[in-house]
C-alpha cells in the first residue's frame, strides 16, 4: 500500500529534473541572546503573571509581610497611626493594602502610597500603580513631584508642605538617583532561561515529542520539487505527523525521500538541569529559601525549620522594618511621633530562638526588670505599677 507521501508526489507529477537536486544541509550556530525587557510592565507579565517561581517568591514575601502585626515603641496601642494602618481605605483592610506595597516593591522595586487628608489630618492611605508614576525632578535635580497617568489623565502631586501626598518606597538602587532596583531585575536573566526552558518543553510535547529533522532527496535520485509539491508536503506533514496525537506514529518514505533527525546530545541539550539552575538563582534573588518553594535539595524537616527561620529574620522582618519605618517618618508631622516594630512572638518561625532569648534573660540575676524586658524587644515600664 502505497503510502501519503508517496501517493502525494506522485499525483503532483513531479519529474526527474536535468540537473541533479543539492543534498540538503542542515547546521546549527550560536545566536544572540534576546532578553526580555527591563521595565515593571514586563516584569510583572514575564515574571509574575508567566513563572512560576517568581510568582511564588513574590506572594511568600508580600503575604508574610503584611501579615506580620506591628507594635507601636512604648506599649501603647492607642496611636492614630496604627488605626490608619489597621483600616488605610474603605476598599482594603490593613493586610491586603500592605501586600500590594510588598509585591510592587518585589515586582517593580518601587512602591508609591499616597495619604488623603482632610485639614492636614491623612484619613486614608492608597498603594498607587509603579507603572502608571513618573517622577519629576525639581530644579535642584531631587524629585519636587509625581506625575500619575491613568485613563487618558494625568494627576501631578506637588512634593511641598509639611506632609508629602505621595510616599515613594524604593529598592537600593546604586546606578540611579529616582527609582529603585527589583529583585525581579536582578533575577531577569534566569526568568528568560526560565521562561524559555519551558516554552522549548512545551514546543516539544507539540511536536510529538521528538527533535525535528529533515526529509531530503538524495542527490542520486535526480528528483526536485516544485513549489506548489514542497507545500504540499509540508501541509501533509503537519496535519498528520505533528502534535502530541500523533506522537510514535511511523513516518513511512520511498521514492527517493530520506528523513534524517536533527538533535543534539542529552549533554547539549539538558535543559532539566538548567531550568533548575534558574529556579535556584529567581529564589535567591528574592531572599526565599529554595526548600521552601519544593526546589530539589535538603528537604527535611529540620532543613525546612532552619530555612523557615532564616526566611524571616534575613527577609521579611529587615522588609517590614524598613517599611515601617519609613511610612512613620512620613506621616509623623500630621500624626505625631512613632516607632513602628514588628511584633517578633507573632512569628512561629521565631519561637524557638525566642523561648531562647527569655530563659536567657530571665537567668541574667545581674539585670533589672526594666533592663530584662528592653532585651527582650519590649518596654522598660510596665503596662501597671512601674519597674
């Protein structure tokens, strides 16, 4: 029975040309790499909305930051500066309003809040897109405003009086003066070998899983195609040979046509390993334990404990302090003076080193109450009674 392929050159009629056909050659060479671009908007859709890892990494680090209670230096609770963190909006609670300053400071390293006041008094806070802020430089080259675009409109926030509208949270950023660097562009170059490890694994699959290859007439033959007989072909191998359905189906040839694979070696092509490699170096940039996204490595329980515990203390509470402290400084001129700190005994992570820190302190009989209790994160005086 003759097969597709044979049935179809020959109903096309193709005839043994006067010159004999080239023998088809097929070479690989090494190109440029193209990587994605440096800017929020492709960070977020190559990073965040497109990997996995990246994915991740930014909602452990927002969630476990914004989900860290923070105390107020003194014991006191009554500050209006809590309450306005604890309800910034009508549309947002406390939590979800501080993830979103998390995540665009992981996404695109700068983060905007802008306080809106009634008699110089902030009632409600708003985390503002980075995307959509554009800085203005003053006369003296440090920013005097922000202009916000949205909807065809634009929005300009004067930097002047004693309370800022607009709070800019930026990333350690050593080659510029305005914005911050993201751990997502520190990472930018395994998100690409990332992204197109995946999209080679999935091209793959598409493709029967199996390397491409050529069909070539051997030179002996005399035989050539035509245009109209080459699309032809091509058409009929696509329809019946490629695809994860058609995946194993034999490939049957005579009259001249040879089917050579292409493919490299395991060794060239091991992008297993290098996906893996990627994942490791997107973890790291983030400050996230590889053993706590289920990367391969030491998965133990004591391993996942130490890795939980370095999470936070080399993470999230140096993040929240930073934060914290910077939201305080700003708002202090309508609210008053604050220290904002991160309630440590609320970490379960934590509570071990911190059942540590109190038996230690409570042993030292060369210290005072009020000395025991600052060693311990908390105030001098007592909530009742003094020292």
């Amino acid at each position: 029975m003759p097969n597709l392929l044979n049935r179809l050159a020959r109903a096309a009629g193709y005839a043994p040309a006067t010159k004999a056909a080239p023998a088809t050659v097929a070479f690989y060479g090494e190109g440029r790499p193209v990587w994605s671009a440096r800017e929020p908007v492709a960070f977020a859709r190559e990073g965040y909305a497109r990997n996995a890892v990246a994915h991740r990494c930014v909602r452990l680090v927002a969630e476990a930051a914004a989900t860290l209670p923070l105390t107020l230096d003194g014991g006191s609770d009554a500050h209006p500066l809590l309450a306005l963190l604890a309800r910034p909006n009508p549309r947002e609670g406390g939590a979800g309003f501080l993830e979103g300053v998390y995540g665009h400071l992981m996404v695109s390293g700068n983060a905007y809040l802008e306080a809106v006041g009634l008699e110089g008094v902030p009632r409600e806070l708003f985390c503002l897109r980075p995307d959509r802020m554009r800085a203005v430089p003053g006369p003296d080259g440090w920013i005097g405003a922000y202009l916000y675009s949205a909807g065809g409109r634009s929005i300009r926030y004067e930097q002047t009086g004693p309370l800022p509208p607009i709070l800019h949270l930026a990333q350690f950023n050593p080659l510029d003066d305005h914005y911050g660097l993201s751990p997502m562009e520190a990472a930018a170059v395994s998100l690409d070998i990332h992204n197109a490890a995946g999209a080679w694994h999935k091209a793959l699959l598409d493709n029967a899983a199996r390397p491409s290859g050529a069909l070539v007439f051997a030179p002996s033959t005399g035989a050539a195609l035509s245009e109209a007989q080459f699309s032809r072909l091509k058409n009929e191998l696509e329809a019946n040979y490629q695809g994860a359905g058609n995946a194993g189906r034999p490939l049957l040839l005579d009259g001249g046509l040879d089917w050579r694979p292409l493919a490299l070696s395991p060794k060239e092509m091991d992008f297993v390993e290098a996906k893996a490699s990627a994942a490791r170096e997107i973890a790291l940039a983030f400050g996230v334990p590889p053993l706590l996204l289920g990367l391969p490595g030491d998965n133990t329980h004591a391993n996942y404990a130490e890795a939980n515990r370095a999470f936070y203390r080399q993470t999230i509470v140096p993040l929240v302090r930073r934060t914290a402290a910077a939201i305080a400084t700003w708002l202090e001129p309508a609210l008053g003076p604050a220290r904002l700190e991160p309630d440590l005994d609320a970490i379960e992570a934590l509570a071990v080193e911190r059942e540590s820190l109190w038996r230690r302190v409570a042993n030292a009989d060369f210290l005072t109450l009020a000395e025991k209790r600052q060693a311990a994160g908390y105030p001098a005086a007592m909530a009742e009674g003094g020292d």
